[in-house]
C-alpha cells in the first residue's frame, strides 16, 4: 500500500465506504423482506382469520339462538314469520363469513382445523333441517330432544372447534408480530453496526489518507521554510512513488536550477561591479582628459585670436607700406626734389619692414605653439578614442546593465573622431599659415635687402636716380605679393579661430556626455549593489 498513488488510496478509501455502504443496504432490504413477509402474513392471514373465524362464530352463536327461538325455547315464545326470515339472514351470513375465511386458509393446520368445523357444520345443518322439519309438522318434543340431544351437542363443538381456530389464527398473528419485532430489532442492530463499521471505516481510510497526504505536505512545508530564509541546499526526500514522488522530483529539478541561476546571479553581480569601478576610473580618466582638452582649446583660442590680431596689423601695416610704396614711385618720378621726401620714405619703408619682420616672426613661434597644441590635441583625441573602446569593450562585458554606457561610450568615440579630424584641418592651414609667413619672411627680407641697398644708393641719388626708381617699381608688386600673403594668414586665422569653435562645442559635447556616462555609472553602481546584495543573501 506504500505504493500506491494517492488516487488509489483515495479510490481504495472511497471503495471500503461504499461496499460498507451497500452492506448496510443489503442487510437492511434483507430485514425488510423479512419483515414485509410477516407482515404480509399479519394481513392476509392472521387477522383476516381472526375477523372472519370471529365472525362465523358470532354467526354460529346467532344461528344456535334462532334456532332456539323457532322452537319457542327461549321464554316460553312462539314462532313468528319474521324470526324465520331473521334465520334465512343468519344463515346467509354464516355462510358468507365461511367463504371469506375459507380465502384466508394458508397453512395445512388451518385447513384440518376448518375441514373439522365444516364436518361439524354439515352435521349441524342436517341436524337443525331435522328440528326445523319437525317443528313444522308440530313435532315439538322430538323438536327439542332433538335440539337437546344431537344440535346441542353438534353446535357446542363446533363453537369450540371455531375457538381453537380463533385461538390459531391469533396464534400465527403473534407470531408473525413477534417475527416483525425480531426484524426490527435486528435491523435496528445491524444498521447500528454497520453504521459504526462504515464510521470507523471512514475514519481509518481518512486517517491514512490524512498520513499519507500530510507527512509529505509537512515536509514540503519545511523546505519551504528553509528556502525562504535564502537556503538553497536543502532537498525534497519523500521516498514516495505517488503524485508527491512526481512532486518531489519537480521540486528537487527546480531547486537545482534555481541554485545554478543563484550561483550564476552572484558571479555576474561580482562581474558587473568590476566592470563598474573599471568603466568609474575610466570615465574619471576620461573626463579629466575632456577637461585637459577645454584648456588646450581655450589657450588655443586665445592664440588663435592673437594670431588675427597680428594678421590684422600685417595686413594694416602692409597697406601701409604699399602706399608708401606708391608715394616712393611719384617721389621717384618727380626726380630731384623729392629725393629727401624718398629718404624720409625709405626709412619709414625701413621701419615698417623691421616691424613686418617682427610681426612675421611673432606669428611664425605662434604658428609654432599652434602645432605644438594641435600634437597634444591629436594625442589626446587619440587617448580618448582609446578609454572609449575600453569603455565600450567594458560596457559589452557588462551586458544588459552596460547598454545605457555602451551608448554614452559610442558617442565619446564619435566625438573623439571628428576632434581628430577638426585638429587635422587645423594643422593643415596651420601648416598653409606657416608656409605664408615663411614666404612673407623671405619677401620681407628681400625687401629689406633692397630697401638698404636703395638707402646706400639714395646717397648716390645723381647717379642712381634710374636705378632707385626702377627699384621702386619693381618692390610695389612684391608689396602687394606681401599684402595677399597678409591677407591669406588673416583669412587662415579666420579658420582657424571657425575650427576652434567647433572644438569647443565638440568638448562641450564630450564633457556633457562624460557627465551623462557618469549619471550612467552611478546608477549601473546602484543597480550592480542592489544586485549583489539580493543575491548574496541565498546559500547554493
């Protein structure tokens, strides 16, 4: 029975019951057969003989009576026609009753018992035909020795035989009412028994069942207790082959997965706040590098805006020198009057030269300090690029939590991309600036060179005045050489000090989106030791 399922112990319980149950049934339709057989005996035999033996004897007496009084016997009376008529009715009615009692002759005692009184009744009829015949033809003393003497004697024994089969009849009426009361009371105990046997069935099938349904249940219970404290280890060991074995099996399948998923759970929690703090110190990195950034291009704008301040004074001041250019030719042209005018010009010429050459060195270290930001800017685009692949790679470890971040890191490396770039177009007009200045330099120094060659022969102004002219004709293009290359540094400035301003937005964007990694961190941090501590309470 310890195998069996607990729809079979059910079943099995279900099944004693109602063959208790139907027990109970058969018993009792039993006791009740029995009882409506005597019952049935009550009714159509015992008291219908009762009443109609009764009857035939109350007739009997009426007809013994009647017969008396035809004979003028009783009171000194005499015979009247209605007392004969009243003799027709009780003989009718005796005969009436005889054929009722004789439809409730049962057994073969009764049937001797009547056989006997129908004898006695024969005779008593063939009797009192013969007193009544002789009472007619006015044989009164034969009448009533007759009377006395044979119809006395027939009807008194026929009374007594009529007694006895009342005496028989009431004695099967009793017996059969004993019988009715001895099937009753053994009804009455075989329900009583039955019903305490079906009890007590129920109760022990229930019992078992209770056991076998609730030790398991207990059990369960318990582990549940245990895994509701973070206690993963504990099993399920029923040693049952029912539906609780089936539980037990689940339960046991489900706990080992749940301690694989728990185990798993803690390694990644560990996992991901690595990948936190690694992804924190490269955001910090990061973030200080954006800040490095925004100083360079702020010192870088600075420059810038000083490198179109000086350009805008070469280009004024080589205005100015092409004016004096121009004024040296008329000078030249006017011939000896205005050769002290020319000299006057030629040292102005001389003065704005040396100034060119200082303005052109000036922007020469500043193109050189410009190159050297531009170095340190593509280090650190490059830097930056590489903490946001590190980021990335880190955010791409730390799964569905690192999204957010890997996000943030895609649009660092963007941002680092087209910082390289714009420094990339710096350098080159950096460059293109460079290559400016150096021709300006080198056509200022031809300049100077020939504006002191044309002082030396402004002495020999006589001799030289052709010369002088001729070389002043020919420094107004170089002039103006000068003058577009002026105006090609200012132009270049210009972009230069446009794509500083694009570096700028670009840091603004990278700090902003350095600040949003860092929202980021915070809360993957949250979510990392929030995870931790949910998972570090369980025991695998």
């Amino acid at each position: 029975m310890k195998n069996w399922t607990l729809r079979q112990r059910i079943l099995a319980s279900f099944a004693v019951i109602i063959a208790i149950m139907l027990l109970m049934v058969v018993v009792s339709y039993s006791r009740l057969l029995k009882i409506e057989a005597s019952e049935n005996s009550v009714r159509d035999d015992a008291i219908p003989g009762v009443y109609y033996s009764s009857m035939i004897r109350g007739a009997w007496v009426d007809s013994y009576l009647q017969t008396q009084e035809l004979l003028g016997l009783k009171e000194g009376q005499g015979v009247s026609s209605e007392d004969a008529a009243d003799y027709k009715a009780f003989e009718s009615r005796l005969q009436e009753q005889m054929a009722n009692y004789r439809g409730t002759v049962v057994t073969d005692e009764d049937k001797l018992e009547f056989a006997a009184f129908e004898k006695y009744h024969d005779a008593y009829l063939k009797t009192q035909d013969a007193v009544l015949d002789l009472h007619k033809r006015n044989l009164e003393a034969d009448a009533v020795k007759l009377f006395h003497e044979q119809l006395t004697p027939t009807w008194y024994s026929g009374r007594m035989k009529l007694n006895d089969i009342i005496g028989e009849n009431k004695k099967v009426a009793d017996k059969a009412m004993a019988n009715i009361d001895e099937a009753v009371a053994a009804a009455k105990v075989s329900m009583f028994v039955s019903l305490l046997v079906a009890v007590l069935a129920a109760g022990f099938c229930g019992l078992l069942l209770m056991r076998a349904i609730m030790a398991p249940m207990n059990r369960i219970v318990q582990i549940l207790d245990i895994m509701r404290t973070g206690d993963l280890s504990s099993r399920l060991n029923l040693e049952r082959k029912d539906e609780f074995g089936a539980v037990e099996t689940g339960f046991n399948d489900m706990m080992t997965e749940l301690t694989s998923l728990v185990s798993q759970a803690q390694r990644s929690s560990v996992q991901v706040t690595t990948s936190v703090t690694e992804i924190a110190a490269t955001s910090k990195q990061q973030q200080a590098t954006a800040t490095e950034t925004a100083a360079t291009t702020t010192e870088i704008g600075a420059t810038s805006r000083e490198i179109a301040a000086t350009s805008r004074d070469l280009v004024r001041t080589m205005t100015e020198v092409s004016t004096a250019a121009d004024q040296a030719s008329v000078l030249a042209g006017s011939g000896q009057q205005g050769l002290a005018r020319m000299e006057d010009t030629m040292h102005s010429v001389m003065g704005a030269a040396d100034l060119v050459n200082a303005k052109l060195a000036i922007l020469n270290e500043k193109a050189g300090n410009i190159n050297q930001v531009v170095v340190t800017i593509v280090k650190v685009a490059d830097q930056t690029n590489l903490l946001s692949l590190n980021a990335a790679i880190e955010a791409e470890k730390a799964g569905e939590y690192g999204r957010g971040f890997a996000v943030v890191a895609t649009e660092v490396r963007r941002l680092a991309d087209q910082t390289a770039v714009a420094t990339y177009d710096i350098e080159q007009m950096v460059r293109e600036i460079q290559s400016a200045v150096s021709a300006g330099v080198m056509g200022m120094d031809k300049f100077s060179e020939e504006v002191r060659r044309g002082m030396a022969e402004v002495q020999q102004v006589g001799e030289q005045l052709s010369q002088i002219i001729h070389q002043v004709q020919a420094l107004a293009p170089r002039v103006l050489m000068v003058n577009e290359g002026m105006q090609a540094q200012a132009t270049g400035a210009e972009q230069i000090n446009h794509a500083l301003v694009q570096l700028g937005d670009a840091s603004s964007q990278t700090v902003e989106s350095l600040r949003q990694a860092s929202f980021a961190i915070d809360e993957l941090s949250q979510v990392a030791v929030g995870l931790r501590s949910g998972v570090s309470r369980f025991k695998v």
